[in-house]
C-alpha cells in the first residue's frame, strides 16, 4: 500500500515513562532543579495560592517541593496526599518557559 509522502514521515515518539530507580530518581532531581529555577518568578503567584504559608516560609522554600508540601500540609491541616496534590496542581500551572 502507498501512502502519501507526510503519512510515510517518521512520527515523533515521546520518549518513555522512567522505569529504573536510576531514572526515576534522575527525573525527579531534574523536575526539582527546573522548579529551583523558576522559583522566584512563581513566588508572587504562590504568595496568593497559599495565603495560609507565610511569605517569609515561601521565600525559604527556594524551589523545594517537598517543603512547600509540608508547608500548605501544616498550614492547611491537610493530608500529605493533598498537600502534594496542591504542589503538582501549582507547578503544573505555571509550565517552563523556554
């Protein structure tokens, strides 16, 4: 059967959920060094998220997820679950920008 020339083009493939501890632990180091990055630009939008965490708390949280997760867990009288469920809703919202 022939195909048009674009069908036969190569699709790009995502690459692969990590499966090894290895990797699994490379790209969570790697999501927490992005978040470290852009922490200051998301300081202002995490000040109005989560008015409960003092500001000077979210100023030492430096990009540090698990610690904002203990933060809102602790202000909020939250579960761990929900804190870290908050976190990811957080960061998802503010994508790297390139």
């Amino acid at each position: 059967m022939n195909l048009p020339e674009s069908a036969e083009s190569p699709v790009a493939v995502a690459p692969a959920p990590p499966r090894t501890n290895k990797q699994i632990k490379a790209s969570s180091i790697s999501n927490e060094q992005a978040a470290q990055k852009r922490w200051k630009l998301m300081l202002a939008d995490a000040k109005a998220a989560f008015a409960k965490v003092p500001p000077e708390d979210l100023t030492r949280v430096n990009g540090n997820l698990h610690v904002l997760a203990g933060l809102i867990q602790l202000r909020y009288h939250l579960s761990r679950e929900d804190a870290d469920q908050q976190v990811k809703q957080f960061i998802d919202q503010h994508p790297v920008v390139a």
